[in-house]
C-alpha cells in the first residue's frame, strides 16, 4: 500500500477513535474493503484513488452535526491531500469520489467514483446496516434499501450476483414491518 494511502487510512482511523464510533465506521470500512477489493478485479479504475476515496469518504460524519457528511469530507480530503502536496489532478479525482459517494446532489462521474458509490452501498448490504435500521425502528429503511440497489447500477454485471442479498433485505424489512 502506498504512503499516502496509509497516511489517509490512519487520518480516518483517528476521527472515528475520537467519536467512539457511533456508526460503526471501522467495520464499515472492512467491509468497504473488501466489496473495493471484489469491483477492481472486474472494473478497470485508478486502485490509488479508489483506495483514497474510501478512506474519506466518511471523514465527514464525525463530530455528528446537521451537515451532508460527503460535502465535509470533500473539504477534509482536499485539506488533508494539499497538506500532502498530492498531486492536484488526483485531489481532485479523489473529492469527486468523496463528493459523489451518495449519489444524491452530486452523480458519479468517473469510474473511480462509481466504484466509491457501488461499494458503499453494497458494504449496507452486507455489514448489517438494515439490521440496525430495524432495531432501531428507524424510518426509511425500505428507502435506504432502494438507493443502495440502484447504485448497483453502475456496474449491471456485477450488480446480478447480489440480488438474492437485496431479496432477502426486502423480505426482511417486511417481516419486521408487522412485528
């Protein structure tokens, strides 16, 4: 792994260790991981910026405010990449990355983004995001669960080997809706 993708790796590691980690960020990482790990092996993206990408694209979330997390940490990756004399091009490939990971106001671009926003979303999948949504009682689940499936989208070939995980979420919620 290259010195900058470290660097970042325990940039982010110290913001969760600082929040206690409410959100679970470390496991959802991990799980991010290996989801990154999977896409590159079938889609041709920059593996550095991807890395980097990830690393940040939480890195708005904590201290826990009102703020859209991925315009935070837009602001936190460019900071910290400048600080790091990283190349300006990059800078700005990673913090579209960042910027675009929800796949709200701001759509991937590139294919590096679209890895970003894939593997999110199917990290939801399968680290027991809906599950804690459940629990919790909390609104929109069903909702969530949509937007994490259309942004499988980007990639319709890989997106086809986790459709019985989005079946069973849907049942699941259901199943949870009457108890």
């Amino acid at each position: 792994m290259s010195e900058i993708i470290e660097k970042a790796k325990e940039f982010f590691k110290n913001i969760v260790k600082e929040s206690k980690d409410p959100y679970h960020l470390l496991t959802h990482l991990d799980v991010f991981g290996f989801c990154v790990e999977h896409v590159l092996k079938k889609i041709k993206a920059d593996e550095e910026i991807v890395l980097l990408g990830m690393w940040f694209h939480d890195s708005g979330t904590y201290p826990l405010n009102d703020e859209d997390h991925a315009i935070i940490g837009e602001k936190i990756a460019r900071k910290f990449l400048t600080k790091e004399d990283y190349n300006k091009d990059k800078i700005n490939a990673v913090c579209h990355c960042v910027r675009a990971h929800r796949n709200n106001d701001v759509p991937p671009e590139t294919n590096e983004a679209k890895v970003i926003a894939f593997c999110d979303s199917l990290s939801h999948m399968t680290n027991g995001c809906y599950l804690d949504m459940v629990n919790k009682k909390q609104d929109d689940i069903k909702g969530k669960l949509e937007r994490d499936y259309r942004d499988l989208d980007f990639f319709p070939e890989i997106k086809k080997e986790f459709e019985t995980l989005y079946e069973f979420w849907k049942t699941w919620i259901k199943l949870n809706e009457r108890a």
